[in-house]
C-alpha cells in the first residue's frame, strides 16, 4: 500500500465527527476536518513516515500536492510537514511555484503562515537572489494571502532580518483593511523588535499603521 493510500485508511478509521464539528468551527467552518486532533494525528502521520520514508524522500513534492487536493485539513498539515522535512537545505529554484500554489489553495492563517515562516522563509534563505523579485511579486500580488507571505517570511531571521526591505513592505501596506495584513504587519515588526528595539519604535512612530498593526508592533516594547 503506498504511503498516501496508508494514510488515509488509518486517518478515517481514526476520525471522530464529534471533534470535526468544533474543529471546523473554529476555522470558521472554511475546511472540513476528520476530526483528529494534533498530537494523536502527528503520531499517526509519523509512523505511517517512517513506514515510507523512502517513498516520500523521492516524491515529496508530488506526495504533498497530492495531499492538497483532498478535502480535509488533516492531510493539508501533511502536506506542509513533509516539504518542511523534506526540502530543508535541499529547494530546486523553481519551487518558488510549488509555495505560491501552496499558499493561494485552501488558504487560511494556519496553513499561509507555517509556509511563509518554514518553507517561504527558508528557500529564500537558500536562494538569497530571488528574495527581491519574489517579494516584489508576492507584495504587488492581489492575493491578501501572497501578501501576507511577503510580510511573514523573515520570522525568525533575527538579526539577520533585511529591516529595510520588512519596513518597507510594512509601509506598502499599511493602509490595508485586512485584519490579516495588520496583523501580520505588528507580528512582523514585534518580532523584530526583539533585536532592534530601536528601529522598530522609530519606524512605527513615522510611519501611519493601522491602530492594529501598531499596538501589536509595541506590545513587546
């Protein structure tokens, strides 16, 4: 049996329709849920892994598509887990279009922001050249989740953080009335508060953010 045919026979014998109900509700009944919960899906996923893990390690990518196109959001974490274990340090330069596919199907928070911060921040790191064209793309793009992307991809980069490329798309939207691009705008900028204090305050107190976007900037500070 192939590791995507193993993985949902155990994931539907392992639903549960009354954690279903309460886990769509939470994400606004935009996905349909089995109903398995993280740690006991995690432990499921894992061992049906190992079980196949030389078949992932050759078709990760494929595998993960795949996974994509079902419709409950159980296999869409999957998808996401595999490619970040996968593809670490190992990125083919066209992959920039396996994320962009990723992050406009099936987007919500959960899903954009674990690939912004995983995968889109990594690659990036990996291809340090494409980081202007990609965020370029991604923050002209009319898609809020792209955009959200391009704000979210250096969580994490520290001190390593390009400060004026982060202002600078915090600025391009700062008038957004998204509550997601505001959100992501004071996540972003918080985050980087941690290293440059400093910076963060300054730009905040000359730039017009959203009430949102700013108290979340300052929380911290």
């Amino acid at each position: 049996m192939s590791f995507i045919a193993e993985l949902e026979k155990v994931f539907r014998e392992n639903a549960a329709a009354e954690l279903a109900a309460p886990m769509e509700a939470y994400m606004k009944n935009n996905f349909s849920f089995l109903g398995i919960k993280t740690t006991p899906r995690r432990i499921l996923f894992k061992e049906i892994w190992r079980l196949h893990k030389g078949e992932v390690k050759q078709n990760a990518r494929e595998i993960a598509l795949e996974l994509y196109q079902k419709k409950e959001r159980e296999f869409h974490y999957c998808a996401i887990e595999i490619l970040i274990k996968e593809l670490k340090n190992k990125y083919q330069k066209d992959d920039i279009q396996l994320l962009e596919k990723l992050i406009i199907t099936h987007s919500w928070w959960d899903s954009v922001d674990t690939i912004a911060k995983y995968l889109l921040g990594n690659y990036l790191v990996q291809f340090p050249d494409e980081v202007q064209n990609v965020v370029h793309k991604f923050s002209n793009s009319d898609n809020m989740w792209l955009n959200r992307s391009a704000i979210l991809f250096q969580l994490d980069y520290k001190a390593k953080t390009d400060a004026e490329l982060l202002f600078s798309v915090c600025e391009k939207h700062a008038a957004s009335k998204e509550f997601f691009i505001q959100k992501a705008i004071g996540w972003a900028l918080r985050d980087y508060s941690r290293f440059n204090p400093k910076d963060v305050t300054e730009f905040v107190g000359k730039t017009n953010l959203k009430p949102l976007s700013q108290r979340e900037a300052l929380r911290n500070l």
